[in-house]
C-alpha cells in the first residue's frame, strides 16, 4: 500500500536527522516540507516565533492541542527545562504514532507525554489524570472550530492562571475568526498578534499570543 504524507516525512527525519538532534529533526522536516511535499506543521518562520514565545516565559507545564507529526513538540520540548513537561493531545492514531517516533528520534520523550484522544474528554481529565493544577502555556493547532470550546473548556476546568499564556496558530490562514473575537474582546486576555507567513509559503498568516488575566 502506497505510504502517507506523515511516514514519508518521518522517513525524511531518519534519513536526514542525527538521534538525539532535535535541531536537526526540525531541520528535515522543513527541508521536506519546503522541498518535496508541503505539510501543515507550524513551519520555520511562525516556529521562530513559537521559540521566542517560549524562550520568554520558560514554562514548567504546557499543553499542545494538536500534536499531528510532532513537529511543534519537538519545537517546544528542546527548550524546556529538563523538569517541564509538555502534554500533546492527539486524537488520529496514525498521526500519533508517527508523531512519537520523531519526538523519540529527536530525544525528548522524557519531556514529551502524547496522549492519544480528543481534547474535550482529555482536557477536563488533566487535574486527576495528569496532577496538573494549571497550565502555564498553551499551544492551540488543531482543528480551528476547538480552539474557542476549547479555551472556554479550560477555562471551565480552571487550568488557566492569572498570567497563562495562549499561543494559536493560523488566525489568518485557514483563520479562527471566532476564537480571535473572543480573545481580542474579553476583559480576561490581553492578546496581541504576531504577523508572518503560512507555513512554507508567501501567503499571510499569524499566531495570536493572549494572556490570561484570571
Ligand atoms: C479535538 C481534537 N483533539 C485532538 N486532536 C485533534 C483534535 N482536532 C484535531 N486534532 C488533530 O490535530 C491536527 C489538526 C490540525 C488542523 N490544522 C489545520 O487544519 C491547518 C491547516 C493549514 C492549512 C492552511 C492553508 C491551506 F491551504 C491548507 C491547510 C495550516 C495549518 O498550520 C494548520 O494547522 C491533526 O493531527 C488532528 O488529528
Ligand atoms: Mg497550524
């Protein structure tokens, strides 16, 4: 049977990355992406932005909502202090899979937990599954019609704190505009948009940072 996108791209990562190496894993995906076939993973330019974001605020617990091939983990994980730890909800099991065998080619898996199923039965399991008070940071990249139920989940759940930091990806392209109005209109986020380019194109877009303000 012909191979998908994802294990083409995993193929990419063992032929080109070096164990242990998540710069380099990184590295291959992009080249992949931007060379042979493009694939929705945040991307260099919007990745350097995702780094800067979480260089900043130096989390111990994050939360990716999305995880697909893995690439955003890997982007996250190599900057966290070995202590933290970052939970990706990832609810294809062929993703998911793929998605474990690149962050263990990249050597974070002791950072890394992927937990396979959907973000609205997982996100109100975090406290006694997962013995997680509060997140500081959340990572929104999955389908774009969660991100508001599942903010307002989160928020339900009281696993945002007065300072959590929500990072989205795509508000422009494919666009969340539902979720931007709410953050941009609500008197509990301060937000502010960091202008770019989809990934491995010219067209625009953006990720939106919104703080939570409790
Ligand atoms: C509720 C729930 N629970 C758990 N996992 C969940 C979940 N909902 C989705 N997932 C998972 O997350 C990923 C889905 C990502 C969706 N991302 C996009 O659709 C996306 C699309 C583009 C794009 C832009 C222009 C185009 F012309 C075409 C595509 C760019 C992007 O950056 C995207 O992120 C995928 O791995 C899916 O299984
Ligand atoms: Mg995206």
């Amino acid at each position: 049977t012909r191979s998908t996108r994802p294990q083409r791209l995993l193929n990419a990562v063992r032929k080109h990355a070096t164990r242990g190496d998540p710069q380099s894993v990184i590295s291959a995906i992009d080249h992949f992406c931007r060379h042979s076939e493009w694939a929705m993973n945040i991307g260099d330019e919007k990745g350097s932005i995702l780094d800067s974001v979480v260089s900043e605020l130096n989390p111990e617990k994050v939360l990716e909502l999305g995880t697909y091939c893995g690439y955003s983990t890997v982007r996250i994980a190599r900057l966290l202090p070995p202590g933290a730890r970052l939970i990706t909800l990832e609810f294809n099991a062929d993703y998911a899979a793929i998605a474990r065998q690149v962050i263990a080619w990249a050597g974070l898996e002791d950072r890394v937990q992927l937990v396979e199923g959907a973000s609205e039965d997982w996100i109100p399991r975090m406290k006694e599954h997962f013995g997680i008070e509060t997140f500081d940071f959340v990572f929104l990249d999955h389908w774009k019609d969660r991100y508001l139920p599942d903010t307002k989940l989160m928020e339900d759940c009281g696993l945002l704190r007065k300072g959590t930091v929500l990072l989205a990806d795509n508000v422009i392209c494919p666009g969340v505009p539902d979720y931007l109005q709410y953050v941009r209109n609500s008197l509990s986020y301060k937000s502010c948009y960091f202008k770019s380019h989809l990934e491995y194109t010219k067209a625009e877009d953006g990720l939106e940072k919104s703080v939570f303000l409790g």
